[in-house]
C-alpha cells in the first residue's frame, strides 16, 4: 500500500517511517518532486494539518496524511503553539526558537508545556483526524544532541533527560507524533483504501 506523507521534513519522514510496517509504502512531497510550500494561515493543529493533506489530494488524487504539531505552553497562554515552527518569524530556526522560548520563560517558574501532534488522513471518502499528546516541562536551558525542534529544551513527564537525550525509541513510544501515528496506523489496518 502507497500512502502519501505531505511533508518536506526529512525528520519526520525518519520519524514514521521507522514507525510503520513494511507493507505500506510512504511517498514524500520530496518523493513527488512537489516543492511548494503550503500555507498554514489557521489557528489550530487540525486546520493546517487538513489543508496540507487537501491540497496534496487535490493534486496527486492518492491517500495521503499531513501533521502539524505544536508546542503549547500554559503559562503563555499555549504560546508557541501553532505557531511553533515560526516562533521567532518567518525564517525562524529551531535554535531561535527555543532561544525565544527559554527568554520568555526567565522569570516563570511554572514551566509545564504539551506537545501535540494532529495527523489528517484524506481518502476519497473522507477525512480523519489522529492525535497525540506528551506533557513534561521546559528545561532551563538546551540539553542534548538527537530529535529536531524545540526537543533539546523539552523534558517528559517521569523522565529527567529531554528528548534530544532520550533513544529515538523512547521518544517515540512516549512522544506525540507516536502516539498519533499508532493511532494512524491502527486505522489504517481496519480499512481499505482506494
């Protein structure tokens, strides 16, 4: 089976490919030499995962999944948030992000903060909605080398390395996006696809 991963994100990629089994088969926007970016102009996960997904059904008329994933801390009122990926403007890097991040939490000491991550499946038929979630705390500074994102500065609940330290293996049995595509991936074996 060909699913279509609505991605440039060759983490990701890495991420649920190493997640899924053996007999489905993901193609990349990378994959279908689709190179524009999509817009996110929403205010949820759920919005900008669906308009990926849409548009690249739209285009290639096959079964194809998109994610958005957010870092939301209460104490900010949930900022980053959707805004994750642009934290620090539109050209924003992951080590400006977590910088912005780590600035506006200096005089805070309530540091508790979730990741979710909302898959959108698009078929012919429909569209269906995954998520997951992982809840921990922003560490006071950057810690460790693995993952991608604001997971130097991320610790989980009942753990005190941050993602960037933990095995991949870990984080993904914990994480959010692994939550989310064990839900994905348990739908789409109940299911047949045209």
């Amino acid at each position: 089976m060909k699913l279509i991963f609505a991605t440039h994100n060759q983490n990701k990629l890495t991420e649920i490919k190493s997640q899924l089994p053996n007999n489905i088969e993901i193609l990349s926007l990378q994959d279908l030499s689709f190179n524009q970016e999509i817009p996110e102009p929403y205010h949820t996960l759920e919005e900008n995962a669906a308009i990926k997904a849409n548009t690249i059904f739209n285009c290639f008329k096959e079964t194809c999944f998109s994610d958005d994933t957010g870092l939301f801390v209460p104490a900010l009122n949930g900022i980053p948030g959707v805004k994750s990926a642009r934290y620090s403007g539109p050209k924003a890097t992951p080590e400006n992000n977590m910088d912005k991040l780590l600035k506006a939490l200096e005089n805070i000491t309530d540091r508790k903060a979730y990741f979710q991550t909302t898959i959108a499946l698009k078929t012919a038929a429909e569209i269906k909605y995954f998520t997951g979630k992982v809840h921990g705390t922003i560490a006071l500074g950057k810690k460790g080398n693995g993952g991608f994102g604001y997971d130097p500065i991320f610790i989980p609940d009942n753990y005190t390395k941050s993602f960037a330290e933990l095995p991949l293996e870990i984080k993904q049995k914990i994480g959010h996006r692994g939550k989310a595509i064990r839900s994905l991936i348990t739908y789409i074996k109940s299911h047949k696809f045209q």
